[in-house]
C-alpha cells in the first residue's frame, strides 16, 4: 500500500449578509465532524477575524486568502461550504491563488423552512460561485448531488472521493519515474516521450540495468535488509520449489531497486524485465515487482514507462497497491468478458490464496531450464475494480479509465501465470477504442470503483488528455 500522510483539508463558509447568517456557526461544527470523520484533518480560519468566520465582502475574502496564504504547504485541498447563498465576489477574492483542489458544497433547504427568515438559497448560490470562477479559469469539482447536508451519507462519499482526487493530484503534479533498463528491441509497444511526460509533471531518470546487476553482486551476503527481504518473501508467497540460490538473487533484486528508489527519490519504477535477468541472473523478477508494489513502490514489467503513472494514480486512489496486466484472451463467446493476465508480477493483496512461485515457462522453452524463477503465479481474487492505462504522443500525455468486476469463474489450470476473468460492460467497444488510438496492451488495475477520482484528477487539475469509458 502506498504510504502517504493524511489530507488535510481547509474549510471554508460562504455568505451573503441579508440569509440567515448565524447557520455559518452550525454549518462550521457540522463540516469539521465530517471533515473528521472522512480521515481527514480539518484547518480552520479564526471564527473572530470575520463575523461567524465566514466570507461574504472582497475584504474577508482577502482575509481568507492571507490565512491559506500563511498556511501554505499544509493544506491539500480546500471544501468551500455554502450555508447559504455565499458570495461570489468574496468567494473569487479567497480562491484565486488557492493552488489546490476546491469542492464545492451547498446546503439543502428544508421543506416546512422556506420563509424569508430561515430559507437558504445554497442551490442558487452555488451557481453563482460555479459560474464565476469558470469565467476566471479557477479549477473546481462539484460532485452530485447538487446540494448535500454534511451529515449525509452523500456527502460523506464525495468528501471520501475528493480526499482521493487530492492524494492523486498531490502525489502527481511532480513525480519520477526510475526507468530501469533500455527498452526491449521486441516491445515497440512501450516505446514514450520523455519530454511530453515532463511537460505532465513527470520526470523519467534512466539507469542502465549493469547498475543494478553491479549492485545485486556487490551486496553482502548477511546485510541485514537482504536477510530480511529473503525471510520476507518465504512468507509473502510459496516457495516450496524455488532453489535457495533463486530466492537470494530475487531478494536482492529487491533490495536493490529500493536501494536506487530511496538513493535517486525515485516515486515509481520501470524495469526491463526480460531477457538479461534470464540470462545473466538466471531469474525472472515477476515476483520482485509484485512485491514493490505490494510494500508501497508502483512498479511497471517490460519497461512499460508510461503505465508506470497509471499505476502511480491508481494506488493514490484506492490506497492500495496496483498491477499491470495484459489483455490477454477472450472469455469464450462472452462479449463482455476477457482475461487479464500478467507472468507473475500481481500484488499478494490483489490474488485468491494458493498461490507459488514457479519457474516462467516461456523462458524456460526457449532458454536454459532454470533461468525463469521468479513468477507469482495463480488467480487474481474476485473484486470489483479500476482499470487506467497511459501513452504518449504528440507531445502529450493520454490516459483512458474504467471499471469492472473479477468474476470468480475458473480459468482451467493449465493456464499459465496469474489471471482473472474481467467482466466489463460494453467491452467490445472499449477494445476497438483502445487498438484504434494506439494504446498499448498492458493495463493497470486497482481494488475498489475509483474512476471518479482519477478522472476528476486527471481531467480538472493535471490536464492529461483522458477518455472515460
């Protein structure tokens, strides 16, 4: 799982003097408890500094400014909460340098409380503020319903929601990516641009897979992190089969990689799995990926650099680890069905139990016998899920997302690696979108249903050009 500090949310009142003003002070209890009760930390401007701690004039907005000013770096988003109608010039005033996610929320008003003096208006208000910062290119989300009380369980879900797009923004709008190895001559299919990524944010840093080689030699044989790594993978999988000496050079392939990782502040790895591991180290890394993954690093197969983001934004998403799979094979003559599948490099946390480590037939067939230990091999366990996948072209970043359920129907045991059959709706028309604008056949899955998150980050705060399925 990756492992990031808790959001922190700054809250903001909105007001409009001739409402019933003295809701603010209500409204400020009820959002913190929310704000609380959603895992998050709530940051608060002084009640004192404006009436009720609202904002309602250009002056308290400033006011709020200056406060988001004084605490900037500590907030990673900001809820703009509408008790009632909220002024828009106030409100324009406090966000224009906010350099952060905004959720919009209003109030509901009540039947039986619609009089002059306890009416609230929220459900206009907030139009008024949508319609003004669109006009002055400030980014924003507003998640259904229109307007949602705090303590609702509505609420509760966009507040959950929103605390994901602020981890996927924070964590993306700078990041790295240590690409490890040069690309397979044989995989054109992964091929990016080094320069459109950077202009997303994100920084590739190459290394040559000798670095890595060289480190696994020189790597003493009772350093402490490499004693640990092997008695770690002894219990994160079976390795009934797999000879000692396999399992000390994945252990130090491992412990390698997060050698580079914590050396070079690297966020994310690619890593040129095949075939110098094969041949020179007798090895297929699958398992060591699954692992990265598993313990918190997002880490892409088959030098897949631009899947490494995809898979970066998933984790921050679900807050849990991410695989990247092939579209595999069709499911019999299901349209909506099809197996994912990857060799072996599937986080333990995503795979049904009964799980081993076996030795990659694939290398196996072509080269020597015992070249390939190293695959995680089973069946990924059934869940719904959020699938994304990245390339590049044109100068830009492109990204698609969707969603999908792992069935738990049989794939028959001589099916090698680790699958699972993927029911999704309107596949058939997914896959000729994917082939037509030149996706690759690798994608990137997650537990849980989380494309509003990433498309809400994706396509309002980093920009990438991103299809929703």
């Amino acid at each position: 799982m990756i492992q990031t500090k808790p959001i922190t949310l700054a809250l903001y009142f909105g007001n409009r003097g001739f409402f019933p003003a003295e809701v603010l002070e209500s409204a400020r209890a009820e959002m913190t408890r929310a704000v609380e009760e959603a895992g998050c930390r709530p940051l608060l401007m002084d009640a004192s500094l404006t009436r009720y701690g609202g904002v309602e004039t250009v002056d308290e907005g400033l006011k709020y400014a200056a406060f988001l000013k004084e605490h900037e770096g500590e907030y990673d988003g900001v809820v703009l909460c509408l008790p009632n109608f909220g002024d828009e010039n106030g409100a324009l005033a406090a966000m224009r340098d906010a350099g952060v996610p905004i959720l919009l929320q209003a109030y509901p008003d009540e039947i039986g409380k619609m009089d002059f003096d306890h009416r609230r208006d929220a459900f206009c208000g907030k139009f008024s503020i949508m319609d003004v910062f669109c006009q002055y290119g400030i980014p924003f989300t507003a998640f259904a319903p229109h307007v949602a009380h705090p303590n609702s369980p509505e609420f509760a879900q966009n507040l959950r929601d929103f605390a994901g797009v602020c981890r996927v923004v924070r964590g993306m709008k700078r990041f790295s990516i240590g690409a490890i190895g040069a690309r397979t001559t044989a995989f054109k299919t992964v091929r990016y641009d080094e320069l459109a990524l950077q202009k997303a944010g994100i920084t590739v840093d190459a290394f040559d897979l000798s670095d890595l080689f060289a480190r696994m030699k020189k790597m003493a044989e009772d350093r402490p992190e490499l004693v640990a790594k092997r008695e770690f993978f002894r219990e994160y999988s079976n390795f009934t089969d797999v000879p000692a000496h396999k399992l000390d050079q994945l252990a130090r392939t491992t412990v390698a990689i997060e050698d580079m990782v914590a050396q070079y502040h690297l966020d994310t790895v690619a890593l040129r799995c095949w075939p110098e591991f094969q041949t020179e180290v007798g090895i297929a890394p699958c398992i060591v990926l699954g692992a990265l993954n598993e313990c918190g690093i997002p880490a892409a197969c088959e030098m897949d650099v631009a899947n490494a983001p995809a898979m970066y934004a998933l984790s921050l998403a679900s807050g849990e680890p991410a695989a990247c799979l092939d579209w595999n094979n069709n499911y019999g003559n299901d349209p909506d069905k099809c197996i994912l599948f990857h060799c072996g490099p599937v986080p333990r946390s995503l795979m049904s139990p009964g799980g081993f480590v076996g030795n990659h037939k694939m290398h196996t067939k072509t080269g020597a016998p015992d070249c390939g230990w190293g695959t995680d091999e089973g069946r990924i366990a059934p869940m719904d899920f959020t699938f994304c996948s990245g390339r590049t072209d044109n100068g830009k970043f492109y990204t698609y997302t969707g969603n999908g359920v792992f069935t738990d129907e049989c794939i028959e045991d001589g099916f090698f690696g680790c699958g699972g059959v993927a029911k999704i709706e309107g596949l058939q028309d997914k896959l000729i979108y994917i082939g037509k604008n030149g996706f690759r056949h690798h994608v990137c899955v997650t537990r849980g249903n989380v494309q509003r998150i990433l498309d809400e980050a994706f396509n309002t705060y980093l920009h990438y050009d991103n299809k929703s399925f």
